[in-house]
C-alpha cells in the first residue's frame, strides 16, 4: 500500500479505506480504556492527525506503550471521520510500528518551549517544531511563486557563477576561493603571488550574480539568476548573513520605471501566492507571531508603493527632531531606521526610494543628467526596511570606464562588462531581491537566522 500524505488525508474524505502512513509522534496520551491516542505528523502540513492504537494490537504492551515524542513511526489503518473536536478525520490503527526510536531522556524537543537562539543550536532538529517546518514550507512556496512569475512572462533562467574573479559591489567583503597555502607563500611584502593558484588568479565566492546577468541579458532579453551569494562582513545584526539566497532579474531595453514596475509587481505576486497556498502556514505565524500578519500583508498587494526620490526622502527625515540614532544627512545612505520610518509612519506602506548619490552607489548604475545622482531604486517594506536594491545600468563606454576608475578599480577586471558597451548596446536595468528578508517579512520572524535553513554567519559553521 503506497505511503499517503498526511496534508492529503485531512482534506480527504474517503472514509472507510485503507491507508498507510509514516511520520514522527508528536504527542502520545494513553488511556486507561485500553487505547493510545497518537498524534503523527509528516513535515507535509503544520497540522497532525491523530492515530487511535487499541491494546488489541500484538505490539501494543512491547512497543505502542513505549513510543514517545520523536519517535518514527509506519501506521497502517482505517480513515474514519473524528469525533473530537478541532480534527475532521483521524485513523483507526490496525497496525502500528517504530521504525526509529528517540530516546525521551535525550531527545532536545520535548513538550515546553524553546528560544529561537536555543533551537539554532540544534538546527539539526529544529525543523520538527512547528514554527521552523512552517518556514521551510513557506520558502518552498516562494521558491516556486519566483520562479512562476519569471517563467510566465518569458525569463530565461540563468546559473551564474558562484566563484568568480569580479566584485560586482566594489567592497572588500568577500570570501577568497584558494588552492593555496597562503601563509607559506607571501613575499616579503606580505603578498601572495595568485599566477601559481588554480585559476591564476584571484578568485573569492560571488555577492552577485548580476555582471554574468547582464552578458545574457545582452543577448537573450530577459533573464534571471536564483541563487546563493556570499559576504564576508563582520555583522551580528539580525539583518545579515554571510550566505544568504538572491532573485536577480535583468532585462534589456528597460529603464528605471520599468524596473520598479517589475519589482512592485514581483513582490505583490509572491505574497499573494504564499496567503493563497500557505494558509495553516501562514495562520499560525499570524496568531503567535504578528497578530496583523495577515492584514498587512492583504494591505500591501492591494495598495501601491510610494514612489520618491533620494532628496525628497532626505527631506522628510531631516524634518524628524528626535529617535534617530544614525544622522540624516545628503550625501549619506539612508539607514534601516530611517527606511522604516518612511515605511511605517509617514506613508505606511511600501516606499520605493529612487535616484541617490552617485558616491554612496555602486560603479555600473546609470549616471543620470545631474552628475550627482544615479539611476537607483531601493524597495522598503515596512518592519525590514530595504528587501530591494537595483538600477538602470550605465550604458555608455566612457561612462563606465570613468565610474570604474572613480571607484579605484581596475578596467581591466571588467574589460568583459565594458565590452558590452561597445557592441550593441541598450538601455537595461536589474535588481536583486533579498530571499531571507522577504521570507522575514511574510512569516514576521525577527531574525533572518530563523528563516533560512542552516544560517552562516561569524564564528558559526556548525552544520
């Protein structure tokens, strides 16, 4: 007999057949009636369904008595509607079997509460709490609403590189890729000749797959990476990671107002597709995580995000007195405190900053006519602040060279990227949406250790 889904089995009702199912026992009560009543859940809902053992079973003193929580077990038995209340269908064991024992003096998941920073300690098992399986299903979610909307409107999926030789931000914060012995082989001026390295040269893992996006924009139209990213800041904060998931889309022959249309439509898409196909999901982080969860979230698809540039954002917060920690200043970045702000009190939905300093940004985005300013985007969400960051790419030759050397790197790093500029080329912008922080957003979870599976961040490479 095939092995059902318990997600399936709650919503069946095809009562009196034989089914076979396998999870592990959340709970066991039994009863002095001569019967054990078993919760079993599979990891394919939030939800359990409640297995009745009677003492009739020939395993039932040996092995059903001495199940506990975290046990693994095979049930074969009968669908009947429930009678108890909160479940529609439960099954009638016929033939119940331990395929894995947990001992109950050990197991770390008992039955009280654990802190979030306790079960990081355990990522190896916290997937079996409800809050960290509702996650996973989530992302899974999300993974698939991303990859939908790119696919219907005629992306190209692209692999980019994870190793690479550029820094496609222009900051030293990257992890270095290495064959090498590295202490036994710096000169005397504390260098490392990289010409006897694998690749001849310097290589460390991307922070993103954007530059290797825009050759096959290029040549494609659209298309866009899904992938991991790296980097390798000192930060504690629970905003960062130093392995983290980015959605990067490129396209040619788009300007800035068609990258924001994109991404407003992007970010709506994938909420809505999280509350229609998450639902007990997405219930229980509303009812203990963010009592407004829900509503919010309905409030965004359905509103439009605020559209504003970089000085007139500036201007808002210069009028604010007191509560920042970070001053407001033009010519400075805009902070998460500031972002949230803007997001949370003075429009109260989602804000798309555009057009900032060109020194503040990184050396591809396009130079607008001012010479001071880029053709910039940032999408903030309320409670995490910037899920969003991308561009209108410079797409003139002369430009660039001079915005690569302004940021004191080499052309000849980039000789690749300039040529895309010199034959053909077209107005094209991209953006990359933070993965980690989106799935904050929609599950309300503070910290973005929670939302991914194993986190990496400093000093923390446990699994």
């Amino acid at each position: 007999m095939r092995r059902r889904k318990i997600a399936e089995l709650l919503e069946s009702a095809d009562f009196g057949s034989e089914v076979t199912i396998m999870g592990w026992v959340r709970t066991k009560r039994d009863s002095k009636g001569g019967f054990s009543f078993l919760e079993i859940n599979d990891g394919s809902t939030i939800k359990n369904i409640q297995v009745i053992a009677e003492d009739k079973l020939a395993n039932y003193t040996k092995e059903i008595l001495k199940l506990t929580t975290g046990c693994s077990v095979m049930v074969n038995g009968v669908l009947v509607e429930s009678p108890g209340k909160g479940q529609r269908v439960e099954i009638q064991g016929t033939d119940v079997k331990a395929i894995g024992w947990a001992d109950p003096d050990t197991y770390p998941l008992q039955k009280k509460k654990h802190s979030f920073e306790y079960l990081r300690t355990i990522a190896h098992l916290r997937p079996r709490t409800n809050t960290f399986g509702a996650v996973a299903r989530i992302r899974n979610a999300m993974t698939y609403a991303i990859h939908t909307f790119f696919q219907e409107r005629a992306f190209i999926y692209l692999h980019s590189p994870i190793i690479t030789g550029s820094n496609c931000e222009g900051a030293g914060d990257m992890f270095k890729v290495t064959t090498l012995d590295l202490q036994s082989l710096r000169n005397e001026d504390g260098e490392v000749d990289f010409r006897e390295d694998f690749f001849g040269k310097p290589a460390s893992l991307t922070v993103s797959g954007q530059l290797e996006a825009e050759v096959y924009a290029l040549a494609l139209g659209s298309v866009y990476t899904f992938g991991p990213t790296f980097r390798a800041e000192d930060s504690n904060t629970y905003r960062h990671l130093a392995e983290f998931w980015m959605v990067e889309p490129e396209m040619a022959f788009c300007d800035l107002k068609g990258n924001i249309d994109l991404a407003e439509e992007l970010v709506k898409s994938i909420l809505a597709y999280a509350l229609k196909n998450c639902k007990d999901d997405m219930g229980f982080f509303n009812r203990f995580v963010g009592k407004d969860l829900i509503a919010t979230i309905d409030d965004i698809i359905t509103s439009s995000f605020v559209r504003l540039t970089y000085t007139e954002a500036i201007k808002i917060l210069s009028k604010v007195t007191e509560g920042f920690e970070f001053p407001v200043e033009w010519g400075k970045d805009i902070q998460s405190e500031h972002e949230r702000y803007l997001c949370e009190v003075v429009f109260k939905r989602p804000v798309v900053v555009t057009d900032y300093p060109k020194e503040i940004k990184p050396f591809y985005m396009k130079v607008n006519k001012d010479g001071r300013t880029v053709k910039a985007m940032d999408v903030l969400l309320p409670d995490v602040g910037e899920i969003i960051g991308g561009s209108q790419r410079e797409d003139d030759y002369e430009t660039l060279l001079n915005r690569i050397k302004e940021m004191n790197l080499d052309p000849a790093d980039y000789w690749w990227y300039l040529d895309l500029r010199k034959y053909g080329t077209v107005v094209h912008s991209g953006f990359g949406l933070g993965f980690e922080r989106l799935i904050q957003f929609v599950t309300g979870l503070s910290n973005i250790r929670d939302v991914i599976p194993f986190p990496r961040t400093p000093k923390n490479l446990d699994f």
